[in-house]
C-alpha cells in the first residue's frame, strides 16, 4: 500500500470503531462498473456495496435527481406532507404491486418495522393472545444487525456478549419446508426470510421451496415476509426474487438499490392487512419518507426499468456463472449464483477466500469474502459481455493459483 493509503486507513484504525475488517484500498471515485483508489489505479466492483450500487456508481440521472432536489427541500418530517412522499407511495405501488409503503432508511429499520407490524397485526387480526406472538426465521440468516435482529441470529460473533435478546423467534432450516410446517402454531404471525440467503454465501433454495411455503402461509393464515433487500430490485434477473417461483409474499422488504447508492432509503412493501393496522404515533421516522430520499428512490426505480437493467442482470448473470463454472480449479468446490449474485466457495484445505479477493484487487477486481472460504460476487447491474469476460479471465488467473 502506497504511503497515502496507509495514512487513512492508519487514521481509521485509531479513530474509529473496529467493526469492520475492510480489503486494502481506499476509495475516491466511481462511474459505472469501475471504482478508482487514492492512487488512481482502476478496479471493476463485484460487491456493489453489497447490491446498494445495482445502478453503477454515481449514475447521472440518480445523481441530477439528487442535485435537483437538495435545491428545493430536504427533509420536512412527517409532520407535515411533502410533495415527494406520495409521487414515491404511487410509483412504488405500480411497480411492486403493493397496496401499502411504508418508508424508512436502512434495511435493518425496514425489518424492524416489519416484525412490529406482523406482530399487532397478529394479535388486533389473527387473534393470537397478547404476548405470545411467535416469528418463523431461519438459520444462517441475516437480516441486519440491530439489537432485536441480532437476537435470532445463529452466528455467534453477532450475537456474542449483546444479549438478552427478545422472545417470540423459532429458528428452522433455511430450504426445508417440511420444517417450517412442523414449526407453525396457532400463534405464528410470520415466516422472515431471505429468498435467498447472501450474507450465507448466495445459498438459494430448492426448486419448488418457496412455492410450498407460499401454500403453508396461506392455509395457516401466516404472513409470508421476504427479506429482498439484498434480492430486490433487479439483482437476481427478476424485479423481484419471489417471482421466479411465481408466489407473492404478503409483507416485502426492500432497501439498498432503492436509492442506487445515493441515500439511505428502505421500505416495507405490504397488503392492506399488516400495515393497515398501524395508527398514528405508533410508529415512525424522522428521515423516513424524506422528500429528498423519496425523490432519488424514484429516479433509481426509473432508470433500473428504462435502461434494461433487469433484463441485463439475468443476461451477464447466466454469462458470468456459465464462465465461473467452466473455470478448472481444485480450489473450487462450488459456483452457485442466481442474475448477477452470484459465489464462489472454496474447499477448505485452499484457505481463506480472503486471500483469493486481496489477490483479485491486484488484478483489478474487488470481491469480498464471507464465511471464511466463500468469494461473493455482485457487480452492477450495468455491467457489460466484455467486462464480464475481462472480469472472468482474472478470476481463472486467481482461483487456479494454490494459496494454501
């Protein structure tokens, strides 16, 4: 690392908390698929800000938007309306299919909001005594990091000296329905979960699971509630995760490229009968449904359907895992991924992924690592044929060298 390198991270190191074990570079600009550091060396982003960058970075259209309303008004509260909110309500309903939003900032806020949610609507609906509300969630889920999240949590380095956590979870298999069906109740609200698990390491389900668990919901009067924070919005070849099986989940949850990587901006997505229950004063945001988060959202919704980007996560998608699974490696003992989110796991004896993404960076590649021996990979939904071949050429160059 060059010395300028070493003066930020060395700063970060002393000032800051040690939260986060970052790869070695240090960022200052964006445009597109391509991040530049410090020292003006130009890397192709797999990671996306783990999918909050699915428009590329500083796209110009999201960034104008922005530009154009920072001018005109910020934040009001919800106190009073602002003339955003409802355009955002409008235009996310049309494109989603939902009949209620609720807005708020970052993904963990908009699962929060959601388990509050089933919750009541558990007791003041369904029925279910006063206390006892029961939530299905799943092993090696991540649905964030907030204190109640955390709390169903199955790795022990979230969890780890931050408890006690709150009651009212069930943990179950992640693909297995017969278990979600032997752990329904008569008091289960909900079954949170990920369409597909990506902080795990891209696990995704069995064909037909979510199918299954759509019939399980309905027939107990349980409220299916899809984590598609990561999912959402594009990165899996589809709007949205659910609709590769067809189903539709009663409570969605979306966030990161909801704003293209410009703001915070989540929300929760519902039928009428979970966020119906909510009145006044019962729950709420400063920021949330902000006019300036609210208009980057709609510029980011826009331009991910006017400029193909759907239809292009699924198309580079089946090129760069059709590439990553013709790479002839013994260090590779699976490639698994679905449109532009996508892994590679390692076989234990070649060591920590880690090493793998530090020596992509060296070939212009930044990837993370995640479960000790998984290499995520999750470029912008922007990204072209040639750069995806370019892309996969360093791959085979790094996973064929033996780093154990």
């Amino acid at each position: 690392m060059s010395a300028s390198v070493i003066d930020f991270v060395a700063t970060e190191a002393r000032f800051g908390a040690h939260n986060y074990e970052p790869i070695g570079v240090v960022l200052s600009r964006g445009e597109g698929v391509w991040v530049w550091d410090t020292d003006g060396n130009r890397y192709l982003d797999c990671l996306s800000a783990y999918s909050a960058v699915s428009q590329g970075h500083c796209h110009p259209k999201i960034l104008a938007a922005m530009v154009k309303q920072a001018h005109r008004l910020t934040l009001t509260s919800r106190a009073f309306h602002n003339d955003q909110l409802a355009l955002f309500y409008e235009e996310i309903a049309a494109l989603t299919g939902s009949h209620k939003v609720l807005p708020m900032n970052s993904g963990a806020e908009a699962v929060e909001s959601a388990i509050k949610s089933v919750r009541k609507w558990g007791y003041e609906v369904k029925g279910v005594p006063d206390g006892q509300a029961e939530i299905i969630v799943c092993a090696n889920n991540f649905h964030g990091r907030t204190l109640g999240i955390v709390g169903f949590s199955t790795d022990p380095e979230t969890r780890a000296h931050f408890g006690p956590f709150a009651p009212g979870f069930k943990l179950i298999p992640f693909g297995d329905a017969a278990a979600i069906k032997a752990a329904i109740t008569p008091n289960t609200v909900a079954f949170l979960v990920e369409p597909i698990q990506g902080e795990a390491g891209v696990v995704i389900p069995p064909a037909g699971y979510f199918t299954e668990v759509r019939q399980l919901c309905t027939a107990n009067n349980v409220m299916l509630v899809l984590d598609e924070i990561q999912t959402g919005l594009g990165r899996t070849g589809k709007l949205l995760a659910e609709q590769h099986e067809g189903i539709e989940a009663d409570v969605t949850l979306l966030g990161k490229a909801l704003s293209g990587g410009f703001y915070p901006v989540s929300a929760v997505l519902s039928n009428n009968e979970v966020l119906g229950t909510l009145r006044p004063g019962q729950h709420g945001s400063t920021f949330g449904g902000n006019p300036l988060a609210c208009a980057v959202a709609r510029a980011a919704m826009r331009v991910l359907v006017e400029e193909g980007m759907i239809e292009n996560a699924a198309t580079q998608g089946a090129r760069f895992l059709e590439g990553l699974k013709d790479i002839r490696a013994n260090t590779i003992r699976e490639v698994r991924g679905r449109g532009l989110m996508l892994a590679v796991e390692l076989h234990p004896e070649a060591g920590r992924a880690r090493r793998y993404c530090e020596a992509l960076q060296g070939k212009g590649i930044l990837a993370k690592d995640t479960h000790e021996h998984t290499i995520r990979i999750a470029p912008p939904l922007v990204i072209t044929s040639d750069q995806v071949d370019w892309a996969l050429e360093r791959f085979a160059a790094i996973l064929t060298q033996d780093f154990s």
